[in-house]
C-alpha cells in the first residue's frame, strides 16, 4: 500500500505549488482517525546517510533513545542494496510513530536516502506521523530550496531521470515540506546538549512506555482493539468514557491496558499511566498518587504536601483539559475517590481506564463504568507464546514438543503461568521438563503463586475460609449446596461468594461453581504450608492417604477443621479411632467409608456432618452436637439415635434415609430449630415420638417407604405452623392420618400406596393452603371427610385405585380451585360439575361412563383428557369449547359411533398442566383412537387428517411431542405418505389382544421450525411393531 502510494505522493507534491498547503490540510484531517488506529511496531524511524553520521551523530542519538526505552529502528546499510528502496524499510517506516530524518552533506546523493525520505513525507501526510528534521552539517535553507551544498546533486538526478521528472519532483517537494517542519540545527553546537533536547522532544511527543514489549504479545491486538471500541473513540459523542478492566492475577490486565494506552494516549491533550495504584497508595498516600498523575499529565514536579491543596491542582487544572488517565492494579475503592478526580467533571472527550481484580471496586465508583472481563487466552495463542518462550527461535525438539499438551493444561490458558514455565523450560531436555511437570503437581511454581495471592491476602477471614473450603472440597459443586454448608458452618456464603466472583477467583456457570485450576492449586498449597511435612497439621484434608495419615497421627490432629474426601476415589479400611482427637473439626464429609475400631467422641465443635454408610448403631456417646447445624446419615446402620433427650439448639437439617435398622426417632423437644426431617425408606421405623409435634420450624417431614410405621402423633399441644410437605406414601402399614390441627399450612400431602389406610382425620378441612392431595391405590380406604369440600386452594386430588370401596364424596361447591382429578374419581361419577372451573387434567379411563354430560364444555381450561375404555356411544357439541385441549384418548371405546370436531391446539407456553404436574407424568401431546370400530373410516380420516395438518401448520405448540395413534386399516397410507417430508419415518403397529393393526405416528418437533421428525415407539406395551416404512 506504502510502496504504491509513493507515486500518488509524486504526483501530488510535483503538481502543487509549494505555498499551497489546503490540500494537504484536508487530506490529514479526512485521515487521521483511521490511520491512528493501526498497530504501531516501532516508536522512531532514522533516516540518515550511513558514512556522514553513522558511527558519531546517529549512533549517539540511538543509544541516548534506547536507554529511554524507546524502540528504534535504525536504517542499515546491510539494507542497501539496489536503486530502490526495500519493502523492509517501507514497511519500517510505516510502522513506526515518529521519524527522524538526519539531513547531512550527502543525503541528497542518495536516491535511497530520498526515497525514504519521500516515504517519510507520505506517512506524515497521510498519518499525520511525527516527523523531526536535524540539519546536521547543512544550512537548514539549502535543504528547503534544494540549493547550496544539495545544488550539484539534484541536478545530476535530473540528467538520471530525464524520463521520470515527476520522481526528480517529488524528492523535491518532500524535501521542501520536511525541512519546513520544526527541528534542529546541529551545526556548532555541543552535540550531547542537543542529542538530549531532541530525547526529550521524542518522548513529550510519544508519550508512552511500553511500544518495547508490544511486539512480544499475543493475540492481544483484537483484545485491545476490543477496549478501544468500548472507550468510543470514534464516536461522536464527547461524553467521558470511564472502562474498566477486570479479571483474575496474571491474567494481562496491566498489559492490556499499557498497549491500549499506548495505542490512543497521542488523541489526549495530557496522558498518565500510574503503575500499581494499590502499592503507592499503601507507600504514601492518595497524594502520591496524585502526585504522579500531575508529573505525567502536566509535566510538573511538585513540592507541596498539603492534601487539599494537592487536590486542588488535580480538580481544578485536570479538568480543563481532555485527559487520558489510566489507573493499573486498584484494589481498594477508597484508592478511586480519593484522587479528586470526577469523571462528570472531566473536560468533554477525556477517558478514564481502570484495572482491578475486584468487579465490585467498578460497580460502585461514581459513573457508569463500563466493565470488561479480560478472558484466557485461546488455545492456538496459549500454544504459540509458550512455544515462543519455550523454544526462542529455534526448533522444537520432537521429544519437548511432545509434552506440550501437558505443560498447557498445567497452566489452563492462563498468560502468566504460560510465560514463567515456557521461560524455565527453555533450554532444557525432554528429561527435565517430565520432573519439572511431575514437581508442579506436588509443588506449584513460586512465581505463579505468589501473584496469585494477591486477591487471596485481600480477602476478610470469612472470605478466604470460602476460598480455600472451595479450593480444597467444592469446586465444581452446586452453588446451593455449597451455600447450604457455608451457611451450616457460619460463613456468610451469600456475601463472601459474591465477594470471590468480584476479585474473579470464582466463576458461576449453568449453577455450579468453578475456579482455575491454578487458583485451586493455590488455596491447596496455602494449606499444605502450614505443615509442608504433617497432613495431621493441616486446616483442610481431602485425599484419602492424607486422612489416613491425620487418623493415625498423635499430635497436631487438633487444627484439622475440616474433612471432606471424594466420593469416587477408593480407600482402604481405616480406624476411625483417630476421630475422636479432632477436637476442632467443624466439617465432615465421607462417602462410603470402610471403617473400623470405636467411634467415642466426635468434636463438640462439628456444624455440618454428611456421613454416607455411617456403620455404627448410634452416634458416638460422648457427642454433645451442641453446635451441629446438619445431621446426614443417609443409608446408615443407626438403630437409635441416642438414649433419652439430648439439647441440639442449632441443628436444622436431618437426613437418615433409608437407614433400614432405625426402629424409632429420637425425642424431639429440645431440637427446636428443625426444619427438614427425612427419614425416607427406613423400613423398620415403627414409631415417631410425639414431640415432633413441637416442631415449630419444621417444614418438610418425609417419611415415604416407612412399611412398619403404623401410626404419626403430631400431639394436643403441637404446633407445627411451618410444615408445608408431608410425605407419607408407601407406609403400607398406616392406618390413620395424624391430626391436622396444629399443620394448618399444610400444602403438599402425598399419601400415594398406603393400602392399610382405611380413615382420614377429620380436621383435613383445616388446611386451607393444601393445593396437592394424593390417596393412590389406598385401596382400603372407606370414605373421605366432609370438610375436604373446604380445601379452597386445591388444585390435584389423585384417587387413583382408591374408589372400590369408598363412597362418594359429599359436594364439593367450595372446591372451586381444583384442577387435577385423576381415574376412577368418586366425584366424576355424579356429574362434571361446573364448579371446577380450574380443572386441567381429567383421566375418567376404564369408569363405565355411558354418557358424556353437555357441562363438559364448561371446563374451560381442560388441557388432557383421558376416555379411554368407556361405553359412551357420542360426544356432546359442547366438547368443542374446550380450546386448552391438547391431548385425547378415546381409544377402546366400543360402542362410540361419532366424533366431534377436534378442539386440539396445544399451548404455546407449554400449557399450565406441563407445568404444575410432576416429572413423572406423560407430558406428550396427542389424539389416540384404537379399537373403536363403529366410527366411520371417513369421519376417522377427516379427524385424523385434520389433527395433523394443525400439527404440521404451529409445530410449536406442540413442545414435548404429539401422539396421533389410528387404525391402520383405513386407506390412510397414501394420503399420509404424500404429505410427509422426505426422510420422514413410520412404523405399523398392531395390538397384541386384538390382532388389528394401527398407525402410531409420534412427532418430535424442533420449535420455531416446520421440519418434522417422525419416528416410532410402542404404546403402554400393548403393541409391537409389525411394518416400517420410510418415506423419501
């Protein structure tokens, strides 16, 4: 692009006059916001005549600018071979921010020297680059005017070039435009005087620090143009833009903003860059800091230590100016609002950076921060800067190379890990970097570690026992259940996992908590240290040797807090006798554990105790639990939980599932903060004591699959005000509900399969809050009270199996909130009541109904509706009015002779009933017509063609699937076979009892598309496949 614009540059300097400078006025104007975007690799550009100034002038000038930390390219005579310039050198110049042009004696004898020179004027123009002439040993108007000592060598180029006079006159009219700008002469004055004042120009000009390390960056050029385009460079607008950069240690926030910086800091009037905030302020103060942000932006030093007077500098001189202030490593908010500097006050235009670890410093400054969380790098870059590191410019070594892969894992992405071991690694032999790779299990890198604890000393106490509880146990848990045991352990988790995601340790991702492995390795060898030789020292086990080891130690066992071991790793059997010397121990978490000895005392201290499989028949006897907040024993050998009644003040939770061997619970009085008692599948309870009554608290009891429990007292003087789900179902042995009096809140009641039920409490009217009620299969049950006809709030009654003996129930005019009553319902058999204006799903299958009352059209928000194995011969009109319909089954009713128009539209959100019904329920749409033979084919063809056009025509109505089940033997097949799309399948299914054959369609729709699915599967078991066929 250079090396073409050269003859536009020709062209344009020769056709102009050299007092004409509109042109040119316009053109750096129209240009210079997109020329100031590209990726600058160099700071300066020398252009000099090698045996002139090569090893005096210009060799002191680089070593004056290198040590200044400017990166210089310094044209070579290696460079120079040929008439014409290199693509090097264009290259160079176009990339480079600032060029110098040495003017000596015999510049202009080179044609190089001026097409360079030319170069540099077509960069100035068309990039607004800086350029610095120095007259070196030429008087300054010899070369404006081409005259003097340059006379004799342009016009030897015009004899050269007789035929190109436009490059003869570009040279010239570039010459003159860049002896015009401002400069130096050099002639006769003390060189290292003026070398220093033109080191001082280049910097005041560049303003920046680190074009040095650029070049060794990468893919950070897409991220920073990222931050640009969020500071709104370019836009319109002159509000002042405050970003910040936030993300975890080591991860380039300071990099990123130093190459932002550099890349934009030129558009300010004043810039700064205050390198790790945090530490000057620790060192001296908010007027430290301060006090380099004057130095940078206004180039003053000052004396003054008065605060308000500092202040007032900063406030009053900042803001009348458009400022570029960029703030690295901030780690307290007090650090922002302390510099006197508002961002609504800046002068229009002015752009604020901050970098911190922590979000919430961002959140809270005044403004609206726009806060960019800085990402790992992708794999390919994370590969190429290690290789970088690893391997310089040389080859890799195919034994190295092959171990990449696992030194990148090691470091997940992270750039700082990347660099530290590609640098260590360098040199080294395959053999070196597999006991380097082996050590870093064992023993992180010092240097990783040590930045990384940096957002860990930061923390509160609170804060950096989650940190480390989570790096040791609980990365990759559910973010509630790691809650639930923060909280049991006194651990304000809602406030200290919020403040781990703003100093970015954590991540939340699809509700589980995640952290970097590098991270996790950190608060592992936090606790390792304190002990590096005695696990039994440590705050924290979690590895099964290490446990081992704790168990058999002596001494020391005392500062274990907490104990939790992976499920899936195997141990051998161990003595838990150890145990018992943890005296501090707060949190236990063992699955499965193979254990022997005696288990006589567990610390008095333990909030939370998960213990799978617990293999002993009682707690140990010298247990207080007085500060036990959650007792889970799920699947343990318990028989009895303690002798007599033992004071738990704290404890919430308990969870002895399907602990087979307990007979009978504890007395309840004196645990009075309980609120979940799960006592499921502990078959051989028989008994409940009766103080479970006085279970204030108490909020969910579920004692599902207690086959041996005859009977539950809640008491005359209970009070359990907070129960809200009773579960009861399959205590096969039950013969009676508990009073209801005192659990008047009562919302879920799930006595499914208790089939020595015979009577229910009278006082079931009393829950008024009661929306779910299931008597499944309780098939010895007599009769339901009259007061359920109070449950206003009810919306399931499942009677499932349960009608045989039981007489119907009397009215139910209050039970307006009904909405799920399930087959064989004694209610459904006086009439569908219009009273149950909420009902979603009605199964009356297998009932005997021989009629279809007209008032079913009044169920308004009937969603499925179940006829199967009636004797009805019709269906009213009124069943057209049912427009929530979105399944039926009138399959097995023989004697059924007409069918209505289906009302069948599905639901766009799902429908009411796929939400409120339980996962275990068929949630398919569908229309099921088998074995009901008296139906004419046509009108079957009609209702079934007409179901599936609708399918076809709002395929997203249909979310779970739809069911369109028919007889085979009705000349379906062609019909259907056209309309199919291609690659559509069928299957043919024919009923086992009958021998007769139907069509079984099930579709699976993709919502929001028309493309259909069509695949088969049986139907209740009760018809195999007998044909496929495939349309194509």
């Amino acid at each position: 692009m250079l090396k073409s614009g050269l003859k536009w540059f020709w062209d344009r300097f020769g056709s102009r006059s050299s007092g004409s400078t509109s042109s040119s006025s316009s053109s750096y104007d129209s240009s210079s916001d997109t020329i100031h975007n590209q990726d600058y690799r160099y700071d300066v550009f020398i252009s000099f005549r090698g045996p002139d100034t090569r090893n005096s002038f210009v060799d002191h000038l680089c070593s004056h600018l290198l040590r200044k930390g400017i990166f210089v390219f310094k044209d070579d005579h290696s460079l120079q071979k040929g008439e014409s310039i290199s693509p090097q050198l264009l290259q160079a110049i176009q990339l480079s921010r600032l060029s110098i042009i040495v003017f000596s004696k015999n510049y202009a004898s080179s044609t190089w020297c001026l097409d360079e020179m030319t170069a540099i004027a077509f960069c100035k123009q068309q990039s607004s680059q800086i350029v610095f002439p120095i007259f070196y040993d030429v008087d300054p108007s010899h070369v404006r005017h081409q005259n003097g000592v340059y006379e004799n060598d342009f016009v030897s180029h015009r004899c050269k070039f007789q035929k190109d006079r436009d490059k003869v006159r570009g040279w010239e009219r570039a010459m003159t435009d860049l002896a015009n700008s401002a400069g130096w002469d050099v002639r006769d004055k003390p060189e290292f005087e003026q070398i220093q004042s033109i080191v001082q120009a280049v910097i005041k000009k560049l303003r920046h620090k680190f074009s040095w390390f650029v070049n060794d960056l990468i893919g950070i050029q897409p991220r920073v143009q990222e931050l640009e385009d969020k500071l709104r460079l370019r836009s319109n607008s002159d509000d002042v833009q405050v970003l910040g950069i936030w993300g975890m240690n080591g991860i380039g926030k300071t990099t990123h903003a130093a190459v932002l910086f550099d890349k934009i800091s030129h558009r300010f009037d004043a810039s700064c860059f205050i390198e790790d905030v945090s530490k000057l302020y620790r060192d001296g103060g908010h007027t430290a800091v301060q006090k380099q942000i004057i130095h940078q932006t206004l180039r003053e030093n000052i004396d003054m230590s008065n605060p308000i007077e500092i202040s007032g500098i900063v406030e009053n001189r900042l803001h009348s100016i458009k400022v570029l202030v960029v703030l690295d490593n901030v780690d307290e908010l007090e650090q922002l609002e302390n510099l006197a500097i508002k961002p609504k006050l800046l002068l229009k235009g002015s752009r604020m950076v901050i970098t911190t670890t922590d979000e919430h410093i961002l959140k809270a400054y005044e403004g609206d921060v726009l806060i960019h969380k800085l990402p790992l790098l992708n794999d390919a870059d994370a590969r190429e800067l290690f290789c970088r590191k690893a391997f310089k410019c040389e080859d890799q070594s195919s034994n190295c190379a092959a171990l990449i892969p696992e030194v990148l894992k090691y470091a997940q992405c992270l750039p700082l890990a990347i660099k530290v071991l590609g640098s260590f690694l360098c040199t080294r032999d395959a053999d070196e970097w597999s006991d380097v790779l082996n050590r870093l299990e064992d023993s992180p890198d010092d240097k990783i570690m040590n930045v990384l604890e940096i957002s860990v000393e930061g923390l509160q106490r609170e804060e950096k026992q989650i940190f480390l509880h989570i790096a040791c146990f609980f990365k990759g848990e559910r973010v509630d259940y790691v809650k639930r045991i923060l909280e049991c352990c006194g651990l304000y988790p809602h406030i200290g996992i919020s403040r781990l995601i703003e100093k970015s340790l954590i991540t939340i991702s699809d509700e589980e908590i995640h952290m970097h492995e590098l991270l996790q390795e950190l608060g592992k060898k936090m606790v390792r240290d304190q002990s590096p030789e005695e696990p039994g020292s440590w705050s924290r086990i979690w590895l099964h040797k290490n446990f081992l080891h704790a168990l058999r130690a002596e001494t020391g066992t005392e500062k274990v807090k907490a104990i939790v071991l992976n499920k899936k790793e195997e141990m051998s059997e161990c003595i838990v006798d150890g145990l018992s010397r943890m005296k501090g121990l707060t949190l236990l978490i063992l699955y499965h554990t193979r254990v022997s000895g005696r288990l006589e005392f567990l610390s008095d201290r333990l909030q939370y105790l998960l213990w799978h499989d617990y293999p002993f028949a009682s707690l140990p006897p010298y247990f207080t639990a007085s500060d036990i907040v959650e007792l889970n024993m799920p699947n343990s050998h318990i028989t009895h939980f303690w002798e007599g009644r033992k004071s738990c003040p704290n404890l919430k939770r308990i969870d002895l599932s399907n602990s087979k061997y307990l007979s009978e619970t504890p007395d309840f009085s004196r645990i009075i903060k309980l609120e979940r008692l799960d006592l499921s599948g502990c078959t051989s309870l028989s008994y409940v004591h009766s103080s479970i009554g006085l279970l204030k608290k108490l909020a969910f009891l579920n004692l599902r699959n207690c086959c041996n429990l005859v009977s539950i007292d809640f008491g005359y003087v209970g009070n359990m005000s907070s129960l809200r789900v009773l579960h009861l179902s399959g205590c096969s042995k039950l013969e009676s509900t508990p009073d209801f009096t005192r659990a008047t809140h009562l919302e879920y009641l799930d006595m499914d399969a208790c089939t020595s039920l015979s009577t229910i409490h009278e006082s079931i009217g009393v829950l008024s809050s009661l929306t779910f009620l299931s008597l499944r299969k309780c098939e010895e049950l007599v009769s339901i009270p009259y007061d359920i006809n109070f449950l206003v709030s009810l919306q399931t009654l499942d009677l499932y199996g349960s009608f045989n003996r039981m007489d119907p129930i009397p009215g139910q005019s209050y039970m307006s909130h009904l909405e799920y009553l399930d087959r064989t319902n004694p209610i459904l058999r006086q009439a569908f009541s219009s009273h149950l204006v909420s009902l979603i799903f009605l199964d009356i299958s297998y009932c005997n109904l021989k009629e279809v009352p007209d008032t079913i059209g009044e169920l308004r928000c009937l969603e499925r509706l179940n006829l199967e194995g009636n004797k009805f011969v019709s269906i009213p009109d009124s069943f057209s009015q049912l427009h929530c319909l979105a399944y039926l089954n009138l399959s097995h009713c023989p004697n059924l002779k007409s069918l209505p128009d289906l009302p069948i539209e599905g639901d766009k959100s799902g429908g009411k009933y796929f939400k409120t019904v339980s996962g275990s329920r068929d949630h398919r749409s569908g229309f099921y017509l088998l074995n009901s033979s008296n139906v004419s084919h046509d009108r079957l063809e009609f209702v079934g063609l007409e179901g599936f056009f609708h399918l076809i025509k709002e395929p997203c109505n249909f979310r779970c699937g739809f069911d369109l089940v028919l007889p085979w033997d009705m000349g379906f097949r062609p019909i259907f076979g056209e309309t199919f799309l291609r690659n559509s399948i069928i299957r043919i299914l024919r009923c086992v009892n009958t021998q007769k054959s139907a069509l079984h369609f099930i579709f699976l729709l993709k919502v929001n598309t028309q493309k259909s699915a069509l695949i088969c599967d049986l139907i209740r078991g009760e018809i195999k496949p007998m044909d496929l066929y495939i349309f194509g």
